[in-house]
C-alpha cells in the first residue's frame, strides 16, 4: 500500500489522537467476559462478566509493579473501575479514571435496556480536553456474536467493536474497527474457572505488534469471585506488570 508522507510520519496531533484511542480500547475491553456461564442461565451482561451471587457493585482498582515490589494495597492505584448492576444483573453505570498515559482520562457509562437489548451513552474527557459523547447499542447476530455500534453522530473516535463468545458465553476474540480498518484484535483463551490468556495484535500500518498478558486470579471471596488478580506479560507467569484489586457489594436475598 502506497502511503503518503502525512500518514508515514505522524504529527503531534496524531500521535495525541492515537493514545486517545488506545484508551478508549482499553475501558471496551472492560466491558468484556472473564470468567464464563452456564448457557442455560438467562443472558444478562453480568453474566458475561462472569460474576457470581447478586453483584450489586464491582469496584477494580489497577496497580502497576514497580522495580519488581508487588503493591499489597491501593494507594497508589492508576486505574480505578466502579461498576453497578441492577437486581437482575444488568448494568447500570461504569465509571473509570485512570492515569495510564500523560494525562488523565475518565469515563462515564451509562446503560438502559435488559438481557441483549442494550444501548449505552457513553462520556469521556482526556485531560483538559472538552468532554466527547458517544452513544452505542448492541447488535446480535446470533446468540454467540455481536457488534457494538455507534447511534447516530458520532465523535472523532468512534469504534465498532465485533466479538465472539465460546457456548459458555465467554469472549473468545474481539476487533476494534476505526474509519474501516482494524486497530486491534484481542484473542482468549480460558484456563480453568477464571485464568485467561491474552494476545493481542495491535495494526501499526505495514507492522504488526504482539502482546501477552496472562490474568491469574489469587485470591476469591465467599461468593467465588476473584478479588486479587495477577496480570503477567509472559506465558510463563514470570513477569508481572499489574496487580488487581476488586471489592464487591452485593444485593440482600
């Protein structure tokens, strides 16, 4: 493919753009399965996440490790994720902060709609950049397939994300589309209850990055859910990048 000079040397503004729409990749992927379901059990995105008992809010703190020191708390977190579902297990809100890249970016989500018949708006702000507004409504092929699309005018960073679950209803692979072309496809693959495989390819033009993470939950609450995760970046489970904190509250029976 012939490129023009413009496209082969990014700009400052493109660049900027760039890391903008990495991260909004990144808080898609959030929404996405880890665990798995009984296929029997009536679908709610609860589900998919693969949460246990009557999860009324999840909320995930991101730790980074640094020269090799796991973090034993959350002090010093860079990345925060507060998810609330409804009695029948259906999202309400997500809220994500995070300082990941050279400014901070947060996200306010905000669902409607029950089972597959979802639709969400979603509000994001990067740094002191104005505030972007975006709204999405899932659309299913069938019981195993669906894409998240843009409803109406959308912003400059609009995606449509295409994912496909296992017969348990978990992700088994993702493409993240810009303007037509492909930035990302994430692949996965399940060990046991909740260990899972990340690979991740990443289009950089004639180039094409690959990146592992492998997510080892350590420690579970009563309920079976994990509340302690280790986020390695080899196979071998040797090095590790990232440590997940996760507190739940839970409706009353």
């Amino acid at each position: 493919m012939n490129m023009t000079r413009s496209e082969r040397i990014p700009t400052k503004r493109t660049n900027q753009q760039m890391k903008k729409t990495a991260v909004i990749i990144l808080f898609f992927q959030l929404f996405l399965s880890c665990n798995g379901v009984n296929n029997k059990v009536a679908y709610s995105q609860k589900l998919e996440f693969g949460y246990n008992g009557a999860v009324k809010k999840v909320t995930t703190y991101i730790c980074e490790v640094k020269f090799d020191k796991i973090p034993t708390d959350t002090t010093n977190y860079i990345g925060k994720r507060t998810t609330t579902f409804d009695s029948l297990g259906n999202t309400l809100k997500a809220v994500e902060v995070s300082n990941l890249s050279d400014y901070k970016t947060e996200f306010v989500t905000i669902f409607s709609g029950k089972g597959k018949n979802r639709t969400f708006q979603q509000k994001h702000s990067f740094g002191t950049d104005d505030i972007e507004e975006n709204n999405y409504k899932y659309v299913w092929s069938d019981d195993y397939n669906f894409k998240i699309v843009p409803i109406g005018k959308s912003g400059k960073f609009e995606l449509i994300t295409t994912s496909t679950l296992d017969k348990n209803f978990r992700v088994i692979k993702t493409t993240y589309a810009s303007k037509d072309t492909i930035r990302i496809t994430d692949e996965f693959k399940y060990i046991g209850k909740a260990e899972k495989i990340h690979k991740r390819t990443v289009n950089e033009g004639n180039n094409k990055r690959i990146i592992i993470q492998v997510i080892v939950p350590k420690e579970y609450d009563q309920y079976g859910n994990p509340t302690l995760l280790y986020n390695y970046t080899d196979t071998d489970k040797q090095k590790i990048q990232n440590v997940l904190f996760t507190e739940y509250e839970y409706y009353e029976k």
